[in-house]
C-alpha cells in the first residue's frame, strides 16, 4: 500500500511540475506570443527590414509547435507572422487548428498576394480569429512601388473575395484590419486607403509610423519629427497634418474605424511588448520581438547604426520555455519594462518612445 501512495505521490509531483512550467506565461503576465511559422517571403519590399541583413530563410517545424501549444491558453493571442508570409507557410492550418484546440485566439499579418479562394474559405472554416492586410498604397503606382513584386488590382481583388466568402459563411471571424505603414512616398495616399478599406468592408484602418529604421533610406521616410534623426519642413508638416485631417473626417462620414498613431514621442503610449509578449523566431530564438528576434542593423541617429539588433534569451530546439523565461538576462529587461526603463534591447527603436 506504501509502495502505491509513493508512487502517486512522484506522478502528482511530476504532473503539478509539468503544470507549473506551462503556467510560466500568467506567471509573467504573457498574453501576446508572436511565433513565426516562417521567414520566407515573396515580396521584396522597399521598407522592409529584410533588405538591411542576410537572413537565414526556413520555416517553423511543427512538432516544435505542438511542444510549444503546452503553453497555450485561453486568455492568449497566437499571432503566426514575423518577417515572412504566413501564407506560404504550408502547415499554416495545421497551426491554427493546434491553437484553437487550445482555447487561444490565433491570427497573422499576411500581404494577400497568394490569399486564394481555397486558402480564405480554409482559414475561415478553421475559426481563424484576426487577418491583418499590409498594403501600403491605394493607388497602383504607389503600391507597386513599395511592395515590389506584387500586383495592386490582384492583391485587391484577393482581400475582396476573402471577405465575400466570410460573409457568404456568414461567419463573425476573422475580424479584419489593413496595415498602411506612413511615409513620405506614400502618405498622400491615407484618405484613398481609407475609402478602399469601406469599400472592402474592411474592420479598421491602422496607419502606423514606419517605426523600424535599418538604414540611412529609412530615416528619410519618416513622417514625424524625432531630435535624432530629422528636422521636418514647417510646409510638410502641414500637409501631413492636412491628410490626416481630411482622413479622420471621411472615416467618421462613412463610419469606418481608424486608428492613427501620434507623431509625437509619448512614454505613455510606448510599446508594451517587453512586458506582455514574446517573439520566437522561425528556428525557435526566443526574444522581445521581431525587431530583435534577427540580425537586423537598427539606425541610432541619422549616421550611427547598430550593427545588430538581434537579443536572444534561448533557443527551444535545446531548452524550453519556461526555463529560458527564467533566465537572468529575460527578467532584468522584462523589470525594466515594468518600471518603464529602456533596456538595452530597445535601443533606437521608436516604438520605445511612443511613436
């Protein structure tokens, strides 16, 4: 009889272990975890910061992520992108059906080049939770010219079959979003985006800064003034200011949603991702975000440049999780965060100061 209550005794023990391990993320107050189901992509885009680095292509290997899905929880967001396209992905189903069985909401960022009907009507039918467009210009010539590769009229024409077949499903999920990056080169181009997103029957706009500068081209593009990196021209200033205007009065005349970032650095709207996310990269690093999840150079001002921007705590093909999130380097920036200190890992990047 002594025998049989040890024994349980060592399976409770190692049961509430195992538990208590996958517990680690509440523990940490992780909501957000960013996984990469790739770092593959087809465009290569103007701003993208893949152009500044040579990056090691692959994809996330699955049974990684079924180890991985232990972690996951009903008050989690899976969001499957990094500096790849989803879609090309070709377990990316396979993923959102682990996710889901989880109880956790799972979406990804994708440029809808390659969103075919078959591809909509499988992530809808498979209760995918969020599908977030990037497309940086309403117009042909604009669109074309940042996001080489693709084709304006096509990837259109994609993001409007998805949300025909989602109706016809008559399905709630997936909410939807477009992402419009502002820049100089393309910022004319917001109050046409806001209208193509009613058009699309689109959710809501988010027009965000260009906030991860990897060159000296980047610096150039930003659409707010920052002491070190540029000084704008009082005449653009109001022409932004201007097309900003004009955008928020057509989104509350056609009663569609917009989010706009602030051009101004405020601490109270800096990133919070330090604190309530993590980044795991397509060959399983484990960091902050994509920002440092890659070897990507980061502009400090308008000349200086980090080299490399890439943080990594642990690698899940040799630790796991929870004890990687228990390391000392993880935990100081995580405290720094929650203080509202800029650590190391966040150094020049803009997100840190609110813009």
């Amino acid at each position: 009889m002594g025998g049989v209550n040890q024994m349980n005794a060592v399976i409770n023990f190692v049961n509430n272990l195992f538990e208590n391990e996958t517990n680690i993320l509440q523990q940490l107050k992780i909501q957000n975890i960013v996984i990469e189901s790739t770092s593959r992509c087809n465009l290569r885009c103007e701003m993208c910061p893949r152009n500044s680095y040579k990056q090691i292509s692959g994809d996330f290997d699955l049974n990684l992520f079924k180890s991985l899905s232990a972690y996951f929880k009903q008050n989690m967001v899976i969001n499957l992108a990094g500096w790849g396209e989803p879609i090309l992905y070709p377990k990316l189903i396979e993923m959102i059906k682990i996710v889901k069985k989880k109880g956790a909401r799972v979406g990804f960022t994708t440029n809808a080049t390659l969103l075919n009907n078959e591809i909509s009507e499988k992530l809808i039918k498979n209760g995918l939770d969020f599908i977030d467009f990037s497309l940086d210009g309403a117009s042909q010539h604009i669109y074309e010219k940042i996001r080489r590769g693709a084709k304006f009229h096509e990837v259109i024409e994609n993001i409007r079959n998805f949300m025909e077949i989602k109706e016809k499903l008559d399905s709630k999920l997936p909410s939807t979003s477009i992402t419009f990056v502002m820049m100089k080169r393309n910022i004319q181009d917001l109050p046409l985006m806001l209208k193509l997103t009613n058009d699309l029957k689109v959710d809501i706009l988010n027009a965000k800064n260009f906030d991860v500068l990897t060159n000296k081209n980047d610096v150039e593009q930003v659409v707010f003034s920052h002491k070190n990196y540029n000084e704008l021209e009082d005449d653009f200033i109001k022409f932004r200011d201007d097309i900003i205007a004009n955008t928020a009065s057509i989104a509350k005349n056609l009663n569609q949603n917009l989010m706009i970032d602030r051009f101004e650095i405020n601490k109270k709207n800096k990133c919070n991702l330090a604190t309530t996310g993590i980044f795991i990269s397509h060959s399983g690093d484990v960091t902050l975000c994509c920002a440092t999840g890659h070897s990507n150079p980061r502009m400090l001002d308008r000349t200086n440049v980090l080299e490399s921007a890439k943080t990594v705590y642990g690698n899940l093909n040799t630790n796991k999780l929870s004890s990687i999130l228990k390391t000392k380097e993880y935990l100081n920036c995580k405290d720094k965060a929650s203080q509202n200190i800029d650590s190391i890992e966040c150094r020049g990047c803009l997100l840190s100061e609110g813009l």
